[in-house]
C-alpha cells in the first residue's frame, strides 16, 4: 500500500512558457517527480521488511535512500505549486497590495531588502556544485526567513526550518532549454514565482507550533 503519492500539477504542461518549456515540465513531474515518490514508497516498504525480519545490514542505505527520496518528494511538491504563469500574477515582487505585506516585511527583515534577498536566492541557487537546491526557509527559532543551499534534495539543511520557497538547480529542471546556462534558468525562475503561495506557505510555518525553545 502506497504511501506517497504523485499530486497533479495545479497547471498544463505549457503554462510557464517561456520561461520553462512542456517538454521539460512534463519529464521533471511525470518522470522525475514520480521517481522520488516510488523511491520514498520502496524504501519504507524495505524498512518495513528490514525490521520484520531483524535483519539491519542494510541499515545506512536505507535511511540515506528515505530522506533523498522523502526530500525529492517534498521540495517537488512545494516546487509546482510556488510557480505560476505571469499571466495569472507570477512573478514581480510580494506587494502588500496584493496582500502579501507580511512576507515582504520579512523579507526586508531578514535580508536588508527584497534585492538582497533576491541576488542571495539566485547566487545559492545558481551555485549549487552537482545537484540541488536554492531555498528560502521560515527558521522558527530566530522567526526568520533564511536561505539555504541544499545539496541533493537534503542535505546542507538546518534543522526545523521550513521550505516555502524552492528553486530546483538539478540540470534536469532546465538542460533541455537552458543548456549549461543555469545561472539564466534561475533568473529566469523569478518569472514564475507565486508570491500567493510563497505567502501561504510563510503564514503557514509561522503559525506552526515551534517545537523547540530554549
Ligand atoms: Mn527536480
């Protein structure tokens, strides 16, 4: 019994052109995506036989292939939805006018201004060495967003924050379109930002019951 999942996409397969091509949208969701969610279901099912049977000589790739494919599930799922077409409002900055006033101060905040903010998001992003990530994260302890450069889907992470806005830099999320330009991928990328789901996502995890205190 599944587990996990593969969501719909909340769009067509054409909706971010030009920014990102169906081509690559349709591989990276219905191949990609679906690969993690499947690694993430497999693995617990070896858990699952690993312990029925006491047998733990398998032990450490286990775990290792759980928060790898746990991971890709979850930042792909976070992925989709945090893009949508300029046409419906993707892209430009969080205005409070469009009532996303309390993540652009949080913004400013945490980073000095949204520019800061944005040339941190695109330098992470773009720099990642291999494959991985560039995230900006509610950190619940401070009460602040960071950026975070994940390697793999997982690691490089501080502990308990919360994902609310992620850019995939793995070649397969623009190497069909982009060729060896990643850096244009990711400025591009601020095309497509839904700053409507950014925001959710912020209330969301600041409204979360912090785990830890000291
Ligand atoms: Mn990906």
């Amino acid at each position: 019994m599944a587990i996990y999942t593969l969501p719909e996409l909340p769009y067509d397969y054409a909706a971010l052109e030009p920014v990102i091509n169906p081509q690559i949208i349709e591989l990276h969701h219905d191949k990609h995506h679906a690969a993690y969610v499947k690694g993430a279901n497999d693995t617990l099912e070896q858990l699952e036989e690993a312990r029925d049977k006491d047998q733990w000589g398998s032990i450490n790739g286990l775990e290792k292939n759980l928060a790898f494919h746990l991971s890709g599930h979850i930042l792909h799922s976070i992925y989709w939805n945090n893009m949508n077409s300029p046409k419906d409002g993707g892209g430009g900055e969080p205005l409070a006018a469009d009532g996303v006033g309390d993540l652009a101060d949080a913004i400013t905040e945490s980073f000095g201004s949204f520019a800061k903010f944005k040339a941190q998001l695109t330098k992470a992003s773009a720099t990642t060495q291999g494959s991985g990530w560039g995230v900006l994260a509610y950190e619940p302890i401070s009460g602040r967003l960071i950026v975070e450069q994940v390697y793999d889907h997982q690691g490089n992470v501080g502990q308990g924050s919360v994902p609310v806005l992620v850019f995939d830099a793995w070649e397969h999320a623009f190497y069909l379109q982009y060729k060896n330009q990643k850096v244009d991928f990711i400025e591009a990328m601020w095309q497509v930002v839904n700053w409507q789901d950014v925001s959710k996502r912020y209330q969301a995890a600041k409204a979360s019951v912090p785990l830890i205190s000291f």
